[in-house]
C-alpha cells in the first residue's frame, strides 16, 4: 500500500474526530461535556502534528506537538478547577 494513501486515511480520521468534536463543544448539554470536547481537541491537534512531523520530515513539528499537549493539559487542569465550584448544569 503507498504510504501518502496511509497518511491521507490518517488525516482524514483525524479531520473526522476534530468535526465531531466541535459538535459536541458546540453542543454539549453540559460545560463538562465541552471540557472533554476541547481536551480530545487538544489531542488530536497533537496528532496532526505528530503525522505533519512523519510527512515532512521536520522535527519542530513535535516540539510543537509537545507544547500542545502541555498547554492542553494546564489548560483542562484550569477549567476543570474553575468548573469545581460550580453546578454541572451550569
């Protein structure tokens, strides 16, 4: 099988999930919901760069996957503490 077909079937599943997830952030009946949304958001951003790293050749494309999932995570760290306090129906 080609590899660039390989990795067209993987940026085309990665495209899927980042559309559904948007649904769900767009969606989500609660703010706990969009938290998970925006985390698995994060995680497939990780991935399109890790397989952009893979195609080009460059390895800055994984300092900035790492980067991406460190931030993703403070980041659901913060809301997830911000959202402690709060109802989750809010």
């Amino acid at each position: 099988m080609n590899a660039a077909l390989i990795y067209q079937v993987f940026f085309g599943a990665l495209l899927a999930c980042c559309s559904l997830c948007i649904y769900r952030i767009s969606s989500g009946p609660t703010a706990p919901d969009r938290t998970v949304a925006i985390d698995i958001m994060g995680i497939v951003m990780v991935g399109f760069c890790a397989i952009l790293s893979i195609v080009t050749g460059k390895d800055f494309y994984i300092n900035i996957a790492i980067a991406w999932a460190l931030l993703s995570f403070i980041g659901t760290l913060a809301l997830a503490k911000f959202l402690e306090g709060r109802g989750f129906d809010e």
